[in-house]
C-alpha cells in the first residue's frame, strides 16, 4: 500500500528516496519515447513492404498516434488529480508496452493504425500524473532539475529507440523489433506498482476556478484566466510541430540524402540527437532553477533565445551538403531545443493549484499531441509527396524540412506573448 505524505509541509521520505523517485520516473519517460521514437527507424522499412506513401507514414506516425492521446489526455488527469497517481502511471506503461508489441502483429494499414492508436491510449497516462507527483515530492528549489532529469530520460528512451531500434530492425525486421520493444515496459509497470508510493497534494499560491473540478468548465477556466499559462502551452505545442516533425523524418532524410542504412542511422542519430537531448535537459533544468531566482519573465527570455538557435541550428542541419556537417548542426539544434523543457515543465506547474496539476500538464499535451505528435510529421510527409510529385526526387524531403524548420520560430510569438501577460499576472515571481 503507497504511503502518503503525512502534511504538505512534513517529508518522512528520505533524499535518496526521492531521488529514486526521480529515476524511476525518468526510466518510465525513456520507455514513452523509446517506444514513441522506434517508429521512425522503422519508416522505410515499413514503407516498402506495405508499399505506403509519405503521407501515410505521416498519419501512421503522427495523428493515429496522438488522436486519443490527446482527447483521453484530460479526463485521464482529471481522474489522476483525485485518485493513486501511481496506479495510472504503471497501468498506462504497461498497455502502451503490449500495444507497441501488437504493432509487430499488423498486416496492413489498417491494423498497424489501430496498434498506434492504442499506443496513444496508454501513453496518455504518462506525464500528467507523472508531472503531478514530482510537484509533491520535489521541493521547489530542484524542481526544474527533476522534471529536467525526467525529460533526459526521454532523451535517453529516444537514444534506445533510434540505436536499438535500429540494430532491430536490421536483425529482426520491424516486426520482431516491435515485438522485442514492448517487453521492458511491462517489467518497467510492475516495479512501478511495487515500489512508487503516493504523496499527499501540496499547498500552491494559485487560486483554484470556481466550480467542480471535474467540470470542462473548470478547463475553460483554467486556460482563459491565466494568459500565461495558455501563451506557455501554445509555445510548447508550436514548438513540438517544428520539433515531431524534424523527429520523425531525419532518420529517413539522412538514409535518402547520405545512403546511410537502417542501423547507421540509428547509431549516428540516436548518438548525436540523444546525447545533445540529455545534456540540454540537464543543464536547462540548472538554468531554470538560477533564472526562477530572477522571475518568469527572465525564464520566458530564456526560452525565446533557445527557439531562436534551435531553428537556425535545425535549419542548417538541413540545407548543410556534407553528413557530417549535418549531424554537427544536429547536436546543436537538439541542445537547445531541449534546454527550456525542463523550466517550461516547471513553469506550468507554478501557474496552477494543486488540485488542476495533473489536469495542467493534459491540456499542454492535448495542444502538444495535436499539433507536434500530430500535425507535424503530417506536415513534413503531406509536403514531401508533393515536392516528389513535382519532380523534386530524392531531395523533395529536405525541402518538406526546410519548410518545417522556417516555422521554428513560430513559438517565439507566444513565449513574447506569455512575458508581456506578465503584468496582469499573480504569478510573476512564484517559485510554487
């Protein structure tokens, strides 16, 4: 049985407990987005025996996955902002892993569609209650370097999807690969439900709207009385369109523009992406906790010089003629891309009461699933089929990024947006 915190201001859980706790989540996070990630490794292969176009990789990679991701988002946090946070997040690892390895079983489309759906379903259990439970187990003074330690092993999922994913699939074929990828999740669910214990809800400054908190009137509230809170959820979510997209398509541009087979492409990806991805989350979350000192404002300003270098560096990683400039300007781009996860996180956790955390975090990844996991890699493979259509070739993928990479400073709207809100809002210097 979890044993909760006794009062919000007691801590009967000892540092190294918590740190555990850290971990742990950090492990489940890895399992999210390697299982997320494996997929794009998979894409020529999958392409050419189920003879696909680029716009149906797209849907496969993108919509079928985050349709029910996003709508089950929010009633599965307003469920979790009421009830054992813990159970959700190991009962959600666990249908995502079996689901991941259904995917190994699909014949055509229309099955392996149905397989990503219910990988969306399960991963909607994920980071809301996860997010939630890290804001009443870490003090506020780290809590941008946990949630920061949380996203890098997202980063580090990514690193096992694109490397592993890629020796995989040379070895086994995406079919095998699928099937091998879903076992570490369910291991991963039952240590969940045997060691993570439940804390009690914390005390926030943040006054909670009127009414029930189950009602879709309290997620109106919630989103129109806090300007910034919604300009941050909207720089996150443009971000992610720009970012799903890059994500899900590099490893095909890099095996069409540079030759490189499946688990090279794996290999120099994930290295370069992953390792870049877990050193910005980890410092950005050092940053944050330095910039929170100053005021949002200061953290806002951060952000925007972070969109600003990752859409350059990913542009150029694009339009660069050599593989090994390419891959540089890679390593950059992803750096900076992920140094404002870890204060952004944190951020939204600051805007919100206690009793709306986990509901908080599901409406960001409503808005990240529909336009990042969904709309982007749409994007890129909808305007992929048309440059090649056109007559572009093999390049008609690199100009379908270009374009991607020019709406990289999208979110630079909102975060200026989100400072100027700054004035009418309670939250100017909260540190929660």
């Amino acid at each position: 049985m979890s044993r909760p915190l006794t009062s919000p201001d007691e801590e009967p859980y000892s540092k190294a407990y918590l740190w555990y706790v850290v971990g742990l989540l950090a492990l489940v996070n890895a399992v999210n987005l390697m299982d997320r990630l494996v997929f794009s490794v998979m894409m020529p292969a999958i392409k050419a025996e189920l003879q696909l176009s680029d716009t149906q990789l797209g849907l496969l990679s993108g919509f079928a996955f985050a349709a029910l991701y996003a709508t089950l988002g929010i009633p599965i946090a307003a469920y979790a902002d009421r009830s054992v946070r813990r159970n959700i997040v190991g009962a959600a690892l666990i249908i995502w892993s079996a689901m991941t390895a259904l995917c190994g079983l699909a014949q055509n489309l229309l099955h392996l569609t149905l397989a990503r759906v219910g990988v969306g379903i399960g991963e909607a259990g994920c980071l809301p209650p996860s997010h939630s439970m890290i804001t009443d187990f870490i003090p506020a003074e780290w809590r941008s370097r946990a949630l920061g330690i949380i996203t890098a092993g997202g980063s580090l999922g990514s690193i096992a999807g694109l490397i592993v994913g890629g020796w995989l699939v040379a070895a086994l074929g995406w079919r095998g690969t699928f099937l091998a990828m879903g076992v570490p999740g369910v291991l991963l669910g039952v240590i969940v439900f045997l060691t993570l214990r439940e804390p009690a809800r914390t005390r926030n400054p943040a006054p909670a709207p009127a009414g029930r908190e189950g009602d879709p009137a309290t997620i109106i509230e919630l989103i129109r009385a806090r300007p910034v809170y919604l300009q941050l959820v909207l720089a996150i979510a443009t971000s992610s369109f720009f970012g799903y997209g890059m994500q899900q398509w590099l490893p095909s541009f890099y095996m069409r523009s540079y030759g490189l087979t499946i688990a090279q492409v794996g290999l120099l990806f994930g290295l370069v992406s992953g390792t870049a991805s877990i050193l910005g989350t980890i410092a950005g979350g050092y940053v944050g906790d330095r910039l929170y000192r100053r005021g949002v404002g200061a953290v806002l300003l951060y952000g925007i010089a972070c969109t600003v270098l990752t859409a350059l560096l990913k542009l150029a990683t694009v339009v660069s003629t050599t593989q090994a400039a390419s891959l540089a300007f890679n390593f950059g781009g992803s750096l900076f891309s992920s140094a404002f996860l870890g204060p952004a996180f944190a951020l939204v956790q600051i805007l919100v009461p206690p009793g709306l955390r986990a509901r908080a975090v599901a409406v960001l990844t409503f808005f990240v699933s529909l336009l990042g996991t969904g709309a982007g890699p749409l994007f890129v493979g909808v305007l992929s089929d048309v440059y090649a259509s056109a007559g572009v070739g093999k390049e008609a993928l690199r100009t379908a990024l270009t374009w991607c990479c020019l709406l990289g400073i999208w979110p630079i709207v909102h975060l200026w947006l989100a400072r100027k809100a700054l004035g009418s809002a309670t939250y100017r210097n909260a540190l929660a």
